[in-house]
C-alpha cells in the first residue's frame, strides 16, 4: 500500500532559499573584495558578526526542518514525515518532493 501525503513542499525552503541567497551574496562579496585586495578595517569584525549571523539562521532553518510535524490531525509525528519515511512508500507524483524535502534538510545540516 503507497502512502498518499500532500504535494506541497514546507514553507521553509522558501526561507532556506532566502538564507542561501545571503550567503551567496556575501560571499561573492568577500571574494570581490579579495581579488581587488581592498581589506577595509572593519573586515575581521564584518566576517565573524556574518558568520555568527549565517550560523543562527541554519540552526533555525535545521531545528525547525526536524521540528515535529502537527499538519495532518490523522497522521501526527514527532519528526517530519519526510525524514521518517522513504520516499518509496509514496505515491509516484509526491516523490520528487520527498526527494527535494531531503535534499534540503542535509544542505541545511552541511550549510550549518
């Protein structure tokens, strides 16, 4: 018997997105900087306050991925189902959102 759970992927890859983007954005900052040899003063204080802030926002992202899941009344877990479950138990449309599901929760956990 295949598992049938809804198609939507959590909200918080949008905010995985979002963290990912920052990083990306700053970090192609930083290489600029280095490969016009500009260090301003502040660049020591700049890259350990960044990456404090980088490290609190994929903890966030990594607990509350692993946080319980309350959505389906029916079905309550104290993981997500899709760190719980293979993704072959599902029905053929919703496992490539299992699959995307997992594949950000371990870039989260190796982003961290």
């Amino acid at each position: 018997m295949r598992l049938l759970i809804s198609p939507e992927v959590p909200s918080l890859s949008e905010s995985n997105l979002a963290i990912s983007v920052l990083a990306t954005t700053v970090c192609s900052l930083r290489i600029a900087l280095a490969y016009f040899n500009i260090t301003p003063g502040f660049s020591h204080l700049f890259s350990a306050m960044n990456d404090m802030l980088l490290s609190g926002f994929w903890m966030y992202s990594v607990t509350a991925q692993s946080s319980s899941d309350l959505t389906d009344p029916d079905h309550l877990s104290v993981r997500p189902w899709y760190l719980e479950k293979s993704c072959s138990i599902l029905d053929e449309n919703v496992v490539e959102v299992c699959i995307l599901a997992k594949a950000c929760f371990a870039f989260s956990v190796l982003s961290l």
